[in-house]
C-alpha cells in the first residue's frame, strides 16, 4: 500500500497539494523581505504552511512583498520575486517581516509606518531573525516580549532596554510574533497550526517535514549536554567567565584563577580545541559582540569599543579591521541608515 492511500492517515493528502491565491483561503500571510534576508527563514515560514493544505484544503495563501515591488536578494545572492508593494498588500491575516544582515539599510520611515497602520487596524505583525528590529523602531514591541537570533540579543537590549527579550526560539502570542528565523519559523507555523486547527494536523505537518517539536527546556537541556560532551569543563567554564566580561576585561591569569586551572594547561587546551590561545580567543569574543552592537543596533563606534572592553579608541580600529577587513565606522553606518 503505498503511502498517499494510507487507511490510517488523519488528513487527505492530495498528489498536487492546493496554492490558493491570496483570499481564496482561510487565511493569507503578507511576507514582507527585507534585502539581505534568510533565505532559509523564508522556507521554514512557508513550508508548514503548504503542508497544512496538502493535508487540511485550503488553509493558508501567501504573498511575498517587497517595499517597491522589485525582486529581493537574499543574503545566499538569490534573486526572488515578489507579488506586491508593501503599502499595498500589507493588511491579512498576518504581516511577517523577514530580514537578517544589516536590517535598517534599506527600511524607511514610510515602510515604518505601514507597520504602525496594520498594527492600528488589528492586524497581526511579525519578525523573524532581525525582523524584531524593525517592529521595535516602529514602536510595536513595548509590552512585549520578544524572541529574536542570539547574535543580535546584545545589540537589542542595548537599544531597547525597557522590552523584555525571551530566551525562546519564538513568542506567539497576541498580535506580536517574533521569533529566531531559521527552523524556529517551523515551530512557529505549527503553533498556529494547533491553535487554530488542533494538535492531530499540527502533527501532521510536522511528520511530513520530518520535524521534531520539542520543548524549549528540552533543546536547551541537549545543546548543554553537547557542549559539556565536546568541550573540557575548564574551557566551558572559562568561555563563562569571558561571555560575562565583555565590557570589564579580565586578565588571563585572573580567569585561570577563577576556574581553578593553570594558565599553561588552559591554552593547551584552547589550542587543541580553537586553534587560538586564550587571550585571542577573548579578543574576537570582544570584537564580534562590538561588530552586533554596531551591525544591528544605532550605537556609535565609541560606545561600542567602551561597552566590548576597549580602552583605546585607536586600539579597537586597528584589531577591529583586521578581523573585519573593514573599519568599525563602516559598520555603524550601515546599521543606522
């Protein structure tokens, strides 16, 4: 028996599964793409979606929208094409922002507004990746908590200090939707799927992808035990003691001391495991928290180099382009274009 004529199966599944136009279904999804967005976001947004209609008819449409209606390139150089105009096609069921490096580049104050207006009617917004970015600087965010990739936390509660960020893949609640792009967009879709349509089609959806829900705690719970696996507990424990001394660089010797590990055995091992000793090791911790400090957020070069532990302003822009190949005040236009 093959499988499209399983008995046992909960749902139909149609050899040709329904792409209903946009108010041809029960709910329709405007899918704004901010250039340089995860094309990977995008298809774990999408895929639930058209599972569900294979399996439950005409549930979801979608329409990817760009802000003047021409193709968007995604961070892989893919070129995709769009539907619509934002300002035209904005309101649904759903508005959801994908964007992922250097969000604000191409992001205006009209585009702004047009969230601010289908928020104002009702409707439903969403971010993934560093979509967050957007919904907060248009002023959506306050009140809510949001979920959104861990590069880009730091940058995010630098520049909004009074949201609360979630250490979830995804908050869906409300009218607010955030989450970390990539597969959280999976587990985001099929819990709206069981909201709406019950956990037996949400299940069903995720088999066919052949995805695994899982708790929050429970994938936590495995990447520790993976970590703790791959590395010696000395380098996890000093990797700590770095991850929470970016701004008030501590010695080398005052980390070994901490740790209770000899300096000399602790760059063995960061030698075996990185390739780099310890201090260089805290020093592109340093550099990559500044480089998402001034990427994703409006923080000027001077108060990132302060706040990534660096002292000497010209020091910072020397290390800084030669890991980057580009200067720090480069960076930081970009990010508040």
């Amino acid at each position: 028996m093959s499988e499209n004529t399983r008995t046992d199966w909960p749902y139909p599944r149609p050899e040709q599964p329904p792409v209903p136009k946009p108010g041809d279904a029960a709910h329709t999804v405007n899918v704004w793409l901010v250039p340089n967005f995860s094309m990977l976001t995008l298809f774990c947004l999408l895929e639930p979606l058209r599972v569900a209609n294979r399996f439950g008819r005409a549930l979801f449409a979608w329409r990817l929208l760009s802000a003047d209606g021409d193709p968007v390139v995604a961070s892989n150089g893919v070129r995709i094409e769009v539907e619509g105009v934002l300002a035209e096609h904005a309101l649904g069921d759903l508005l959801m922002v994908i964007s992922s490096y250097e969000a604000e580049v191409s992001v205006t104050s009209a585009e702004r507004a047009v969230l601010r207006h289908v928020a104002a009617h009702g409707g439903r917004v969403g971010g993934l990746d560093t979509g967050p970015f957007i919904l907060a600087r248009a002023g959506l965010l306050d009140q809510h908590r949001v979920a959104l990739h861990w590069e880009s936390v730091p940058a995010f509660r630098a520049e909004f200090p009074h949201i609360a960020v979630s250490e979830a893949r995804f908050e869906f609640a409300g009218q607010r939707l955030t989450g970390s792009g990539g597969a959280a967009g999976i587990d985001m879709m099929l819990q709206w799927i069981e909201h709406d349509y019950g956990p037996a089609l949400a299940n069903a959806v995720g088999r066919q992808l052949v995805h695994q829900r899982v708790s929050e705690e429970e994938a936590w719970k495995a990447g520790a035990a993976r970590t703790l696996e791959d590395l010696p507990r000395s380098v996890v424990r000093a990797l700590a003691v770095m991850e929470t001394h970016l701004d008030q660089v501590l010695s080398i010797p005052e980390i070994c001391r901490l740790i209770g590990q000899s300096q000399r055995q602790l760059t063995r091992l960061f030698m075996a495991h990185f390739g780099e000793t310890p201090k260089q090791c805290y020093l592109g911790m340093r550099l990559d928290y500044a480089r998402r400090l001034l990427a994703d957020s409006r923080c000027r070069v001077t108060e990132a180099a302060l706040t990534s532990g660096f002292v000497h302003l010209a020091h910072f822009s020397r290390v800084y382009q030669a890991r980057f190949g580009e200067r720090p005040s480069a960076t930081a236009e970009r990010g508040t274009v």
